[in-house]
C-alpha cells in the first residue's frame, strides 16, 4: 500500500514563516537538548 502525497500550496510569505516557525523549533529543542531529526526532515522535505 502506497503512502497518500500532500501538496500545500503557499504563497512566499507563508513559506517563509513555515520555514521560519520550523527553524524556531529545532532551535527550542536543541537548547532542551532533545533530537531535531523529525523537524530536520520536514525543513528539508520544504526545501527541495
């Protein structure tokens, strides 16, 4: 069974704070010292 695909479809400010709300978070869990692995894969999944 094949995983569904999602598109969003973003104008630039929105991908801007999507990306800006993401980098946030990586920055509060490091500084909790927890792992970034999930929020890492979602900035590079918006990125390509």
């Amino acid at each position: 069974m094949r995983k569904r695909k999602y598109y969003l479809s973003l104008t630039d400010t929105e991908y801007h704070l999507v990306i800006q709300c993401l980098l946030d978070l990586r920055n509060a869990l490091i500084a909790q010292g927890k792992y970034t692995d999930g929020v890492d894969e979602v900035i590079i999944k918006l990125t390509k």
